[in-house]
C-alpha cells in the first residue's frame, strides 16, 4: 500500500507540475507585443487636403510634424494651436523644423482627442485626430482551470508565492490519497506528502531560473523610433527618418502626352563653326613661334597653327637644278638682245624694246619661283573660331595631304546626329539623355533623304548651355512624335527595379507608411517616364529618395 501512496502522490504532482513547466519554459506568459511595439512611440496622424500632421508623444512631451499633403515638403514657419485635455496650448517650433509642447496629461493612459489648428502660407486648417497612450502593464488573461492559471499568477503576483500554493496543494493532495486507502501509519503518509512538495518546490525553483536565450521581450518604448518593413512588403517611415531622407511625393493625374520614341545618337559639330586643318602638300611639320597650340586652346580665324616645309625628293632636285640652268640661259640671251636693240633703238621699233624687257621680266620671275619652291613653308591657319578639339601635330612629322592635322569646333554650338530605322513623323522638340543621366533639349534641325547602314540620319541642335558636352559623345534622343498616348507621367528617378525584376512605385498611404507597387512604364522625355498601369489617379508616389526606401529591411 506504501508504494501505491507514493505513486498517487507522484500522479499529483505530476498533474500540478506540467502546466508551471510549459508556463515558464522560455518565459511565455501569453501573446507577445507586436514587433514594433518596442520601436514605435505612442502617435496620431490626421491630414487634409493642404496638410499632413503626425503627433508623437514621449514622456511629458507632444511633439508634432507639420508637412504638405501633396508633396511632403515640411512647412517650417506655421502658427500650430492644440485643443488638450489642459486646454488650448500654442506649439513651439524648434531648429529641426518640428513643433511641441508640454504635456504631463500624457501619463496617464486613455484616449485623448485632440483638435489641432493650424495656420501656414495664408491657409487656416482644422485638424482633428485622437492619441491613445496604452497602459504600462496588463494581467494577461487567464482560462481553464486553477492550476492552469498558476503560471500567469507566478508571473503576475510573485514566483515565491505561486510556489508555496503548489507546495500546499501537494501536501493535501498526499492528505486525501493516505486518507482514500485507509493508511495504518498515516504520519508516515503525510512524511511522504511533504517529500514530494518540497521535491516539486526544488524542481519549480530549478525550471525558474533564467536559461541562456529565453529572456522575455522588452516592453519599453525605445528613445526613436525605427523605420521598418513589415511582412507585406508595406514601410514603416517616421517623420523624422523621413526628413532625413528627404522624402518627396507627387500627386497623380493622368493626362494625354505626345508618342516618344528613342533613337541612338552621337554629338557632332555644328558644320557652320567648325573645321580641319589640312596640308595641301607632303611636307615636314614644323611649330610656329610658340609651339603647337595644345587642346582646349581658343584660336581665331586666321591665326598661325603650324608650318610645313615641303619635302623634295633627289630626282625632283635634279629637275629644278635643270630647270634653273635653263632659266638662266634663257635670261642671259635675253638680255643680251635687249642691250644690242638699246644699241641701235634710234632704227629699231619701239616696240621691240619692249617685247624684251617683259620677256626679261617674267623670266626672272620665273627663277625666283624656283628658288623658294625647296625653301618656303606653307603656312596652316585655322578656318574658323573656336577650340582647338584635336591635334595630330608633333615637330619632324611628315605630314600627307588632305590628312587632318587640327580640328577647330564652336564648344558653344553643337548638333546631335540620330539614327533612326523607321520613318517617323517627328515634332520640334526632343530631348538627348546622357549616360550620367544629364539632359539637354534638342530641336529638331532636318532627316537625310539618303540611308546610311540602313538607318536615317536625323540632325538635332542642341539649345541652350552645352557645358561639358564633346563631340562623338553618345546619347540617347527621346524624339517626340504626332502619337498620343495617356498616363501619368512621373520622375525617371521614382521607378526602381524590384526583386522580381518588375517596375516599381512607393504609393504614400498616410502619414508614415509607404506601400511599393507594380507598374508598367513607357518612356516619355528625358527626366520623365509615364505610368500607364499599376496606379490609379489620385495617389502620393514617391519622387525623392526612393531609391533610399528601398533599403529598408
């Protein structure tokens, strides 16, 4: 019978026992907080079509963020008056272009209504929002029987005192199974009772104590609050952390645009304002006083770039020796004759005398020529004004004709040379995008009538500053055409590539969530791509610092 007591007492105890071990393993006594709950201050956000207002709450202080609805611009320079529980109170702007004031009603918990009033840029706004400040603590509620809430009154009112009731009940429950089989020695029975509440004290004081990595959560407020994605994808974004990133948002509206098309091209010089430089015969380079003019030098029409000294060859030596001998003969007769004819001038005609001298002349002439033609260089100018672009000059070298030496353009007009593979009807205006995403307008200049590789060429001007342009740098020409389509035309920089390699947008739902969604997007010009699926009208989507959102984990 002994051993049948001692077994119903294990029973008890064991009945007691497994409810306490699985309330304290790990520290679970009920549902966790939210995540964010242990990031994210007490808040309330109200808007209207002209603002946008959160209010935070953090110890004894109500601090406010003030945007415009629209565009999430901060308004910094607003009159803000509040309608609170200790009155009418009138915020103060601080250096970080937020509001506050002092608060000691919010320690204590409840809901409270707030009205908030405010004045900015000649506009006059009511707007009204309620902040609930939770309660520092709560019971978690219990069910079931008594020895299923014993973990939650452990938890509650003290583990010491939760223990000596489970010690208790094990000694009554030894008490009624000595008294059940009608024990001879029921002290004996009783002994075995009080052994097997104080093991069970010693187990629950053993299964109490904190184990490595079953710490409980913490439930207090953290001193800022984290931007944070939450499992559907949808961004938790502070207004302080919003301001930060400098977050800005675009109001949608769908209108009918012009067809744009992309065609690759090339900048190129204006043909009016630029030139070569050639030489029209083989010869040697040589510098001017000064040197070559080096890259990026402004010259003027006209101005000495170079010489070239002809470079004569050994049979082209003999010929002009010969022809030099020849000339000299001839120059030698003539002069002759011409001194005989002054002679006898008083029987000859006139005429003759002067038949000889022009003769004499234009052979001496003649030899002059030839021998500057191994001595004198041909001197290269430059055709045009402008900056030296290219220089293919070095002292020695021999330069062939019709080979480029300098090349001149006019930085401040260039064109831009497209290349298309179908006719389009094209407008006047076009923009050329760069490839560090720099836009410059273009106007449309004329189309060959001529393919070139199969393609049309189509010349477009570019107006306005060229600064940092050069010629033969790529682009690409967004080319309006007389097709129209509808859409909602937004920021190249608001569309990023998501995961899944789709087109995305942040949608601004309120105050500080943000939601990515899936669009279908089109080209339109340089700076702008237009939406033609995905968003309705209507929406905030994020035009400044989505890239930045997108990092949020």
């Amino acid at each position: 019978m002994r051993r049948l007591a001692l077994h119903t007492v294990a029973v008890v105890s064991l009945v007691v026992s497994p409810g306490l071990a699985i309330a304290h393993e790990g520290h679970d006594h009920g549902a966790p907080p939210p995540p964010v709950s242990a990031t994210i201050a007490p808040r309330a956000d109200a808007s209207s079509d002209d603002f946008e207002i959160v209010a935070i709450a953090r110890g004894s202080r109500l601090r406010l963020y003030l945007d415009t609805f629209r565009t999430n611009v901060p308004v910094r320079d607003a009159v803000i008056e509040i309608d609170t529980p200790a009155g009418t109170q009138k915020a103060a702007a601080d250096t970080e272009g937020a509001y506050e004031i002092v608060a000691p009603w919010l320690a204590r918990p409840g809901r409270y209504d707030l009205a908030i009033t405010v004045q900015a840029s000649g506009i006059v706004d009511i707007l009204a929002t309620t902040l609930v400040i939770p309660e520092p603590a709560t019971v978690p509620a219990a069910t079931g029987s008594l020895l299923s809430r014993l973990p939650v009154m452990a938890t509650v009112y003290g583990r010491d005192l939760a223990l000596w009731a489970v010690a208790g009940l094990a000694f009554v429950a030894g008490i009624g199974a000595a008294s059940l089989f009608r024990r001879r020695r029921p002290g004996g029975v009783a002994l075995l009772a009080i052994v097997a509440a104080a093991g069970l004290m010693a187990d629950r004081a053993d299964a109490a104590e904190p184990q490595p990595g079953n710490d409980a959560p913490e439930t207090a407020v953290a001193a800022r609050d984290v931007a944070q994605r939450f499992p559907d994808g949808a961004l938790f974004v502070p207004k302080p952390t919003q301001r930060i990133l400098g977050l800005r948002t675009l109001f949608t509206d769908v209108q009918t645009w012009s067809g744009t098309v992309e065609l690759p091209g090339r900048v190129i010089p204006d043909p009016n304002s630029a030139g070569f430089v050639q030489a029209a015969v083989s010869g040697r380079l040589t510098p001017p006083p000064g040197g070559f003019p080096r890259l990026g030098t402004k010259v003027a029409a006209g101005d000495l770039l170079a010489y070239v000294k002809p470079a004569i060859g050994a049979a082209d030596v003999t010929t002009q020796q010969q022809q030099a001998r020849e000339l000299d003969q001839q120059i030698a007769l003539i002069e002759r004759r011409l001194e005989r004819f002054r002679q006898i001038q008083g029987v000859i005609a006139r005429a003759q005398i002067e038949d000889a001298e022009l003769e004499l002349t234009g052979l001496r002439i003649r030899r002059a020529n030839l021998d500057r033609s191994g001595r004198e260089q041909e001197r290269l100018v430059a055709p045009v004004s402008g900056v030296v672009a290219a220089v293919q000059a070095v002292a020695g070298q021999i330069a062939e004709p019709n080979a480029v030496i300098f090349q001149i353009v006019d930085p401040a007009r260039f064109w831009v040379e497209a290349l298309s593979y179908e006719a389009y009807a094209l407008k006047d205006e076009a923009t050329g995008q760069l490839g560090d995403n720099r836009t410059v307008p273009l106007h449309y200049r004329g189309a060959g009538l001529a393919d070139r590789n199969q393609a049309i060429p189509i010349h477009f001007g570019i107006e306005g500053d060229t600064t940092g342009l050069r010629a033969g740098q790529l682009l690409t020409v967004l080319a309006s055409t007389s097709d129209e389509r509808r859409g909602i035309a937004v920021p190249r920089s608001s569309v990023l590539r998501g995961a899944n390699g789709q087109s995305i947008v942040y949608e601004h739902t309120n105050a500080e969530r943000f939601v990515p969604r899936e669009v279908r997007v089109e080209p339109l010009d340089g700076q702008r791509v237009l939406i033609v699926s995905g968003i309705e009208p209507g929406k905030r989507i994020v035009t400044q610092g989505a890239e930045l959102l997108n990092q949020i984990r």
